[in-house]
C-alpha cells in the first residue's frame, strides 16, 4: 500500500498538514500510520469531511 506524507495529503485536499494531523489524531483517516514522529496517510484515503459547520439547504440547493 502506497503512502503520502501529510504535507503531501493536505495539498492534496487542499488543507493544511495541521488539519490532517488532527484528523489523525482523531481517527478520521482510516489507515493512518505513524512511523516514529511520522504520520503517513494511504494514497487511496478520502478526505474526510468538515464537521465544522452544517450546511442547511433546501430541496433546489439553495442556501437558507
């Protein structure tokens, strides 16, 4: 199984290494390793999604 740094996956999702380290730590990326100080992230993962905020949309997609 390839990996990818998470430098590598956050420009890839285009977020910050921040972020996919504290998916990490949260266990939102499946797969997720740390190889001494290291995290790898597997080149197949998805990005995981923003629990932040919700999105309240009507049935044509239109903002509330």
């Amino acid at each position: 199984m390839e990996h990818m740094t998470v430098k590598e996956a956050g420009e890839k999702w285009a977020i910050t290494g921040r972020m996919v380290t504290s998916y990490c730590g949260a266990g939102r990326i499946k797969g997720a390793i740390k190889k001494g100080n290291l995290l790898l992230v597997p080149s197949a993962a998805e990005k995981p999604v923003d629990g932040s905020y919700k999105y309240n949309k009507t049935k044509d997609g239109e903002g509330i």
